[in-house]
C-alpha cells in the first residue's frame, strides 16, 4: 500500500533500506511494462512481430520485427532463369498475385525491349485491376474484423471467391497463378471472358455500395478510426509511403498516373486522395480506390479486341503445343527453352508498378546470360511497416491493432 | 486394463467414444504465415465453411486448440516459434501440415527456410498443393478426422506407449 | 533489342519527357560535385533506364541531400536502397533509386564501396533508409557509418554469413533451437 501512495511523490523507500525512484510520467507505480506481439499473435497477420513497451495501455516505445517469412527470393532470382523466377513473384504478395507477374514481367521486357500486343496489355490491365480490387477487399474486410466487425468481413469475402472464379477460368489457379509470361500470356482468356468480367464488376459495385452503408457511417468504426494514428505527409515522404497509404495523408502520387505504364493513359479514372492520414482516411482511400479499379476493368473490356497475345520476339516466344507434340524440332526447342533459359542483354532496369499497396518495382542487373546478376525487389510493405513504431507512438495499444490492418503489410512482400 | 496389460473391453469403448468426440469438435489453431493462410482463411469463411465439419471454433491460444493448422513457411527463424507453440498445446493434439512449403520446403530450397517441419514435430495430415484449394483443406479434415476415428495418430501412438510403460511398471 | 528500345506501353516515354532535363541536372551536378563524381551514364547511351550518377563514398550524403532539396530536382523520395555484388574491387556498390514526387522522375545514385569500408548513413536525410540499411548490411555485410541500430533484419541475430553475397551457397541452413529473444534495451 505504502507503495501505491508515495509513487506520487517520486520515490519510494522500504522498510529495507532500499530506495526506489519512480518516473513523474509512470501512470500508476511500475505500471510500464514490455509486451510481445506476434509472431504468431492473430493481429499480426501472420508473421510480424512487434514489441512494445506500454504505460498502462499507451504505448510508450515499439519496435518491429520482421524476417519470419523470409525465403530468399533475391537470392533465388540469381539462381533460376528468367523464366522459373514467374513462379515466385506470385508468392510475393499473394493477395494480387497477377499483379506482381505483371510487374515482372515488365521488368524483363524492358531490358529486353520487347513490346507485347494489344490485347495482352488490355488483358494484363484487367487481370491487374481485379487483383487490386481483391487485395483492397482482403484489406478493409481484415481491418474490419481486427476492429470487430465480422459480417463486413464476409461480404467483401464472397465477391473475393466470385473473382476467384473468374481468375481460375483464366488460368487454372486461385492464388499463385504464374499467368504471365515474358513477352505474352499462360494462354489466352476464354470465350466470354469480357462478358464474365463485366458482370462481376457490376455485382461488386452493388456489394460495395453495400459494404460502404455498412461501415463507413458507423459510429462505432469512426469513433474507433478517425483521427486514430495518423501519420501526415511529411513523415509519408521520410518513410517512402506509397499507394493508398501515401494518398489517404494527401501525399499525391500514382504510378499508373504520374509515370503511365500499359494503357493507363488511355483509361478514364480519378485518384482519390484524402487529407488526414488516420486509419479511417486509409480505409476510405482503399473503398474508392475499388471504384476506380472497377471502372478500369469495365472499360477495357469493352475495348479489348480478338488479337495476338505474343509478342513477335523469337528470343522469348515459347513455341506451340502442337507444335511441340508433333514435330521433333518443336520438342528439341521446347526442352532448348525451358532448360538453359534465353539471354537477357546487358543492362539494368528499375521497373516500377503501382501495385495495390504501393511502388512494387523489380531492380534486375543483367551482365547477360540467362540468370540475372542481381534482382532486387522492393516491396511496398517494408516501408508502410517501418513507420509503424513512430506511427502508433503515443497511441492506446488496441490502436495499433487497426492500424496495422488498415497499413496492410503482407508478410510474403515483406520478407520477400 | 487387464493384469497382462492389454486394453480391456469397457476402456477400448471409452476411448472410442472419446476419439469420436474429439473427431467432431477440432478446435483449429490456425497458424498461417503465407500463402496457405489466406487459403485457410477461404476455408473457414462462408463460402467453404469449416464449420460444417466440427472445426469451427477457431481458437489462437494453443492451450485451449487441439489442432494445429501449419499453412505457410516455416522458416529457420520461425521455426523454434512453431516448436514453442506445439509443446505448449496439450494432449491429444494434432497437426495438420498444409502446402508444400511446410511439408518439404517446396519450390524453396534455400538457406532460411526449414525443409518441412516434420523435421521439428509430429505431422497427422500433409496436405499438397501450393497453396492447397480450400477443398483440399476440407478433405484433409475429413482424412484427418477418419484418422483420429481409426486411433492412428501421433497422440494416439503416444498415449499407448505411455500405458505400456506404466502398466509395465506397475506389474 | 535491350533496355535501350523505347517501348511506350512500358515507360519509354520517360526519355522523351524527361531527357533534357536530366541533361541539364547532371551538367549542374557535373559543375558542383566535379571532382567527386565518377562516371555518369545517360539512358539511351548506356544499358540503363534512368540516368546514374556514381559518387565517392565521402560525397554521397552532400549529394543525396543536394537532389532531396535543390530546386529543379527535388529527388524527395527514396524508392529503394539495395545493394550489388560486383564480384570484382571493389567488391559492392550501393544503390540509391530515387523519385520525385514534384516533377514525376527518376534517377540513380550508386557508391562504389571495398570490402571492409563503411557507407555513411542516409537516415539523416531519410529516416526510412534505417530498414534499407540493416538489409543490405544482412544480406551484403556493407556497413553504414553513424547508422542508429544496426543489426541483422531478416536472419536471425545468430545466424552467420551474407546470403546475398555471391560466395554464399543457396542451399544449407542453420538451425536454432531458441526464439529469437526480445531485447528491452532497444525500446530505451
């Protein structure tokens, strides 16, 4: 008891003679305490970790761990062709994993100079699009069940398995699809593909403008969101934020606008940008982000033409498979091809896409040869969970559960 | 049990009676840490719902789970983390290994990541695929659950040596 | 047919948008930084897409500091910090992409660095360069003078070697038998 009441007055002293000092600042006496969250804590999706050193329930200091998922797919893109590495973009953030063979596959047709077709830009734009829109749903839908609201969780969810129909007609596969390849296509999108397409996107405009009634006027998910962990636009630039987390502070950037790859240019939609950069601003920015995505999807379907989906290039063309059951020649290529790989020129190239959570670029060095010198890949995540600590410094500890939701790190494009 | 120490009819009936228990109310322990997790999180969702089969109580403590749902990579800096989380569960527990990575390493043969974790504990169900649909999470609960029925899985193999030992000790 | 050919639905405009003023940037680094900068490779001549600059190892902050906030260039976002191993003396060359976010450009700073010399740290200029750093001493071993915490990332804090060292194999892994433990000091 003597403890408890002279915590107030700076120090105690025991009956042993032992002096104890207490911090003005400590809310209660020795209430600061070390906490550990994750790796396996089910608020830090999946492996993340944090420590945090708390005041009562402020969070006084922090700082992150990361490395739990680490699987060396730098080093791997040193050791396997061009051709093997599509396989592991997609497990780099596998929530839009089209999105990232896109974004390899770019990569490598600049150093190479390859331009692929019209129909397969349209084709990579849709399969982008709708791979954003999936990882914005996953998003807000995760934040929300963080912050309690399971049924949001679920609409948002089926719309996701109804993509993912869509996704496996294309290419056989939910999650890691490998659907690109360098300089065309896996195969071409099946009969009906735009129509398909076109009423998923019709059905998810009426399913969002569900969700949005659901939460975004809750009084509940405001008192739990606004103004919570804001992070402005000063401390965006410092710690490199990009996407939808750069926007909600106001910072205004956007690949497919300001450095237009595919036919962005020749696409209609808004980027929407928000002012305060809290939770709330975060989520808002995703919600109509989705809205933008889906315009974009409705209007390349209706400009996609029947068309080639390879490119002309002899280097990187992966040769038929008639061809290849047929003819000897056409085998000898094939097993030619996939075995030794084909040689990409001297050169390096920082590529950069704007994927759903931001800049994904792939650094590749060429010194020629059909492995690269070196492939960095830069994920938007590293940096959106870097300014988590100085993010969430001052703020309650369940605070950081919806600010860790709403910054969306995913651990395969963290750890990479 | 019978002086010779073989199970006699009533505790063979009792333990069946358990396991036919235990079968139908798995307390899951997801522990997703990749891809598989996401796949994981589809199955446990309404469209595929888990729930159908008895595993719907998802619980994130590992003392009060029976199942331990290993989907995604376990690599070498994880892996004592996984080894913890596996001691601190109580018997009868099981593990279900999803996914190639967590089985074998995978398509990731390199220096961080553990080359399946059955090099760190006990595995009941290996399902494949990379990443298994959430069918293939399904039939692994089913498998799984028609396992703990037959009395073939790891904690069953240890509880029977732990009657053996003692029965040979008390005789 | 390499990183030369201008493709416009994969950023071959940058060249025509950005060409002459990257012409004039690097005239005014060329006049300030002269004795300090090593070679400067312009796209379209050289193997690359955006302009780079090589810098000594002692320049390297004046200069990154020079493009954040000098106007006309105003290079304010650090896209990415990594490292090459060049395999070769000097052994590693750090790499520094930046990004306007006023004009919408690029460009690329590379410091060439031996085996045991030590970078000085960015994080004066972007506090985010802190995770960059401790990764590319992870993976290369390149040390950053003046960093705040520099320590291993994404292997463990027993784990020995620089995996993205060319001499270190793909294969063969070390195991622990502990977690990695939390350290209290670290939160002072």
């Amino acid at each position: 008891m003597q403890n408890i009441k002279d915590t107030k007055l700076g120090s105690t002293e025991f009956p042993s003679g032992i002096r104890v000092d207490h911090d003005p600042d400590d809310l209660w006496g020795d209430s600061r305490f070390v906490v550990n969250i994750g790796p396996t804590h089910p608020a830090m999706h999946g492996a993340l970790r944090m420590v945090a050193k708390l005041n009562g329930e402020t969070i006084e200091s922090s700082y992150c761990e990361m490395g739990y998922t680490h699987r060396a797919k730098e080093k791997l893109g040193e050791n396997r062709t061009y051709h093997q590495f599509i396989v592991y973009t997609d497990r780099l953030n596998y929530c839009s994993s089209l999105m990232n063979n896109v974004g390899y596959a770019l990569a490598v047709e600049k150093l190479m100079g390859i331009e692929v077709p019209e129909r397969c830009v349209w084709i990579r734009m849709i399969v982008s699009e709708i791979a954003r829109v999936i990882d914005h749903l996953v998003c807000i839908g995760i934040n929300a069940v963080d912050l309690g609201a399971f049924s949001y969780f679920l609409y948002g969810y089926h719309q996701r398995e109804e993509a993912y129909t869509i996704i496996e007609k294309l290419c056989g596969a939910r999650l890691t699809t490998s659907y690109t390849r360098i300089g065309g296509l896996m195969q071409d999108a099946p009969e009906g593909f735009e129509r398909e397409v076109k009423a998923w996107v019709a059905k998810t405009r009426t399913v969002l403008d569900e969700m949005d009634r659901l939460l975004t006027g809750n009084k509940i998910w405001q008192m739990r969101t606004v103004g919570v962990t804001p992070f402005n636009k000063e401390q965006c630039l410092q710690y490199s934020y990009s996407g939808p987390n750069a926007r909600a502070a106001g910072l205004d950037i956007d690949l497919r606008r300001d450095q237009p790859y595919l036919y962005y240019k020749n696409v209609e939609f808004d980027v929407p940008v928000c002012q305060n950069g809290d939770t709330f601003d975060r989520y808002l920015v995703r919600v109509h982000e989705i809205r933008q995505s889906l315009n974009i999807i409705a209007q390349c379907a209706d400009r996609m033409k029947k068309g080639p989906i390879w490119s002309e290039d002899k280097r990187v063309r992966i040769p038929d498979k008639d061809v290849v059951h047929n003819t000897m020649e056409g085998l000898i290529y094939h097993f030619k091809f996939f075995m030794t790989g084909f040689d990409v020129p001297a050169g390096e190239a920082y590529t950069a896409i704007e994927a759903s959570n931001g800049e994904l670029a792939f650094y590749i060095v060429s010194k020629g040869g059909p492995k690269a010198h070196r492939m960095r890949i830069r994920g938007p995540s590293v940096w959106h969970y870097q300014g988590i600590s100085p993010m969430v410094k001052g703020w309650k500890i369940a605070d950081l559960i919806g600010a860790l939701g709403s910054v969306n790190v995913i651990a395969g494009e963290l750890d990479r | 049990m019978s002086k010779d120490g073989s199970a006699s009819f009533f505790t063979t009936k009792v333990d069946a009676l358990f396991d036919w228990g235990r079968k139908n109310s798995l307390w899951p322990l997801p522990y997703g840490t990749s891809c598989c997790g996401i796949e994981m999180m589809s199955t446990l969702c309404s469209d595929y719902d888990m729930s159908r089969f008895g595993a719907e109580v998802v619980r994130f403590s590992p003392r009060q789970s029976d199942l331990l749902i290993v989907a995604g990579i376990i690599t070498t800096k994880m892996a004592p983390v996984l080894k913890t989380v596996y001691d601190q569960m109580s018997d009868p527990k099981y593990v279900m290994c999803a996914g190639a990575c967590a089985s074998s390493g995978g398509i990731f043969n390199v220096y961080s990541v553990l080359q399946g974790i059955d090099t760190m504990i006990p595995v009941d169900i290996y399902l494949p695929g990379c990443p298994p649909a959430p069918e293939g999470f399904l039939h692994g609960l089913l498998q799984l659950q028609e396992k703990i029925a037959r009395g073939e899985t790891h904690s069953h193999r240890k509880l029977a040596e732990h009657k053996r030992g003692s029965s040979l000790a008390s005789s | 047919m390499d990183v030369r050919t201008l493709i416009p639905t994969n950023g071959g405009e940058a060249i025509k948008k950005f060409g002459e003023g990257w012409r004039k940037q690097l005239a005014t680094l060329q006049a300030k930084f002269s004795g300090d900068l090593g070679n400067v490779l312009f796209p379209g001549e050289a193997a690359t897409d955006f302009p780079i600059v090589y810098v000594s190892l002692a320049k390297v902050i004046e200069l990154l500091s020079f493009l954040k906030t000098e106007p006309g260039f105003e290079y304010d976002f650090l896209a990415d910090l990594t490292a090459t191993d060049e395999e070769q003396a000097p052994r590693f060359e750090v790499v520094y992409n930046l990004f306007s976010t006023v004009h919408k450009n690029r460009i690329r700073v590379k410091v060439k660095v031996s085996e045991g010399e030590e970078v000085p740290t960015a994080v004066s200029v972007w506090p985010g360069a802190n995770w960059a750093e401790r990764e590319v001493y992870d993976m290369f071993g390149v040390k950053f003078l003046g960093h705040p915490d520099l320590r291993r990332i994404l292997m463990d804090y027993r784990f020995e070697g620089h995996p993205l060292r060319k001499d270190f194999p793909l294969r063969g892994y070390q195991i622990f038998t502990e977690p990695q433990v939390i350290d209290p000091k670290l939160l002072d």
